[in-house]
C-alpha cells in the first residue's frame, strides 16, 4: 500500500505561498494605482498572467468547499463585466436607458446603428475585466495554503506595511521619490500608492495586523510583541502625516478591532504580570500613542488633522460631484453604464460650475460607483458580498481566540476598506484588489461554518 508523503503534500503549498509573496513584491512597486494608462497595470497584469498559467497547469485542483463563498462573489463578478461587454442588436441597446445621447449621435452623422455591447465604453469595461486577473490569482494560490503559510502571508503583509510606511516616512522628511509605474503626487506623502487616502487606508491595515502577528495564541514571542506594539504608534504617525481625513478614522479603528482581536492572549499576557506593572505598561503606551499624535499636530506635523478642519463642503469637488454622480445613477439604472466608463459618463453630464483643471477620475465613492456602473445586478452583487461578510463576521467574533484570530483580522480589515471606499476606490488598485481577497479567503477558512466548530471543539480538546 502507498503511503502519502507530507512532504510532497505541502510542496503546492510551498510554491503557492513563495508564488504568492512574489507577486506581493510586484504589486508594492507597480499595483498602487488604478489609472489604466499608468505602467504598472499591464507590468502587474502580466506578471499574474505569468504565474496564474502554470499554476492551472503544473500544480493539483485545490478544494475550494471552504472557499466557495469567495470563489461564488468573484465568479459573478467577472461574469458582470463580461457580460457588458456582449454585442446587443441596434433595437435592443437603443431601448435601454441613457443611451439616446449615442442613438441620436448616430442618426445626426448618417452612420448605421451598429450592434454595441451594453457598456457605454467598451475599451473602459476591457480593462476592468482585465483588472480581475489579480484577484484570480490570489484565491487560486491562496487555495493551495494550509494554516502555517497563512500565518506567513501575514507576516509578509505586515512586512510590505512597513516597508510602504518607512518609505512614507522618507517622503515626508522632504525627500523626493519618483515611481515610474504609478502617478504618485509629487509634495505629498503617497509612499508606494498614487492615492494618500489608498497609502493611508494600507497603514491602518498595519495597525490591524499587528496585535494578531504579535499576540495570536501559540505564536506569541516577547520580541514579536514589543515590536508589534511599537509598529502601532509609528503607523499611526505614518497615517497623520499623509493629510488623508478618512486614514484618521480608518486608524483608529485599526488600532481598536486590532487589539480587540487578540483581547485575549493580551490579558492573559498582562495577568502574568504584577498589577503595579501591568497598569503602568498600559498606561506608558497609551501615553507614547496619544503624546506621539499631540507632539505631531503641536510640531505641524500631523496633516489630516490640519486639513480636518477646512470647510470640505467648500474645498472638496467631490462633494460638488455627488448630485451629477446621483443624476448618472438613475440614467443608466437598471443596467448601468458599464464598469470602467465614469469618467467620460461625468464628463458628458457635469456643467460649466464644477468645472476645474483637474478631473474626476473616479467618482471617489464605490458605493455609489458600482450601481452607477453596475446598475441593478451590481448592487446585488454588492448586497451579497456585504451579507455574507456580516454573517461569516458574526461566527469570527465569537470563535475561539485559537481558531479565530486570522478569521477577525479578515473581517475588520474588509470593513476599513468597505468604509475607506465611502469617499474613495481603494478597491479599485491591485494591491488593495488583492488584500481583500487575502482577508476574504482568512475570513471564510475561519468563520461561520460546522468545520469551524469542529475545530473549535478540537483546538479546546487539545488545550485540556
């Protein structure tokens, strides 16, 4: 009879994982933007292509029973943008609404009314289809990892988090640095993203991670938990220093849900010591935190905090956009416009008095972007994604602090994105594409499931 080599066993896992780690390396240099004329998307496209292949090829179908909520939302995702892109006969796309401007175009310059696929702008809907390669990548190696390279990619998320803050750090001491491959903002602090609330809204992330990577249970070191609690303050400070007014929100609630996601190991760390002590340790960091941030906004250092206070309603173009953005949602409703299509969509429908030297891109709002272009079938794709997060959330907060740590930190990460992209498109950027990914595949491994209890069960077995 063949016995089944473990170490044969892990070797998908292994390569999936290094794979994995590579490619995160890509996306710190190239996959912070979201603009599909900057030189990082086709480098970072390519690069997944390049791997996505001969991982269908070379390594075994993995089970994705545990993953199926995740590989379902994705799924359907690709299949909605594909599916704008399908020609549809001139009767057809002329009777659906928004498209009269086009229609009308036609028959003016005596040209036929050729099939058109339902998006507005095909080229614009290509791309974003194009953009999903990411995510296709991460869940099918993710798929290969087992519970030890899981715990790895955590730590090498949290490594690209400092290596992205000590590069913002650098910015802001004055220096200049110039990526190529995304439309970095010179004079700001962006660090590897073209966007300060996206770089922002990443070292938030990094005050999540950092309890778990520190205090998860049977993982904890000493140096490991020093240093996740020192890594705190300075992402903290990273985040002050960007002027983004959402990263002082998503920060503070990455601090929180990070600590309260090991709550725990934390207070079990704290009764080994004298109460004397433990107050004091407690005390001593709370007072680096809050003295660090007094020290920042007394020096002038803490940007978000100085632009807090300017009249947004007066300064922000993105408020004066929001009814255009609503007037183009009820257009194109129910079938949207197309993803991919808002800025010539805003273009052909803002008037003389927003207009400014700079554009809007995107309408700095997924939630009101994904119906817009999206239409009906986005927005339940959305309600789906959100449901099943709210239900698979519930069962990671109240799973063992053992089994359910990974499954917390994906459920609070989700939810700092899901509120970062209430003013802006983080989502819409390849690492940050990806990082949800990671955080979903965290999330359903460990979240509201009978397998997850079962190993509840086993993991409080083992402990007696």
């Amino acid at each position: 009879m063949r016995t089944r080599n473990p170490k044969n066993a892990d070797l998908p896992a292994t390569i999936s994982f290094w794979l994995l780690t590579t490619f995160i390396a890509i996306l710190w240099i190239a996959g912070g933007a979201s603009r599909p004329d900057q030189l990082g998307q086709p480098l970072t496209r390519l690069a997944a292509w390049a791997i996505l292949i001969p991982v269908f090829v070379l390594l075994p179908l993995p089970d994705l029973k545990r993953l199926k909520p995740v590989a379902i939302l994705l799924g359907l995702s690709l299949l909605l943008v594909a599916l704008q892109l399908v020609p549809l006969p001139p009767s057809m796309w002329g009777s659906l609404p928004g498209r009269d401007l086009f229609w009308q175009a036609a028959l003016v310059s005596n040209e036929p009314q050729a099939w058109r696929p339902l998006s507005i702008v095909p080229e614009g809907t290509v791309n974003a289809l194009g953009s999903l390669v990411v995510p296709c990548l991460f869940l099918a190696l993710m798929a290969h990892f087992g519970r030890d390279q899981d715990w790895r990619l955590l730590t090498v998320i949290l490594l690209a988090v400092v290596a992205g803050s000590l590069l913002g750090a650098i910015q802001f001491s004055g220096s200049r640095f110039e990526n190529p491959l995304i439309n970095d903002s010179a004079g700001l602090v962006t660090a590897n993203f073209a966007n300060r609330n996206h770089f922002a809204l990443f070292a938030a992330l990094g005050c999540l991670i950092a309890p778990t990577w520190g205090f998860a249970v049977g993982r904890q070191t000493k140096w490991k938990m020093v240093t996740s609690l020192a890594l705190i303050p300075f992402f903290a400070l990273i985040i002050l220093s960007t002027g983004s007014r959402m990263g002082l929100v998503t920060g503070a609630l990455g601090i929180a849900l990070g600590l309260a996601a090991v709550r725990v190991p934390v207070s079990q760390e704290l009764s080994r010591l004298s109460r004397p002590v433990a107050i004091a340790l407690v005390v001593t960091a709370v007072a680096i935190l809050i003295g660090g941030v007094i020290l920042s906004i007394v020096l002038d250092r803490a940007y978000s905090v100085e632009r807090s206070g300017i009249d947004v309603l007066a300064e922000d173009l993105r408020v004066e956009a929001l009814p255009f953005v609503l007037q183009a949602i009820g257009r194109y409703f129910p079938v949207g416009a197309g993803f991919g299509t808002f800025d010539p969509i805003y273009r052909i429908m803002e008037s003389d008095e927003v207009l400014r030297t700079s554009y809007m891109n995107e309408a700095h709002n997924d939630w009101l972007q994904v119906p817009l272009e999206g239409g009906l079938a986005g927005i339940l794709l959305l309600l789906g994604a959100v449901g099943w997060w709210i239900y698979a959330s519930i069962g990671a907060w109240f799973r063992s602090q053992a089994t359910g740590a990974l499954a917390r930190v994906g459920s609070a990460a989700l939810l700092l994105i899901m509120i970062a992209s209430i003013v802006d498109y983080p989502a819409r950027t390849p690492m940050v594409m990806g990082l949800v990914i990671v955080c979903a595949v965290w999330l359903a491994r460990s979240g509201r499931n009978l397998t997850g209890r079962a190993a509840d069960r086993g993991s409080k077995k083992r402990a007696e």
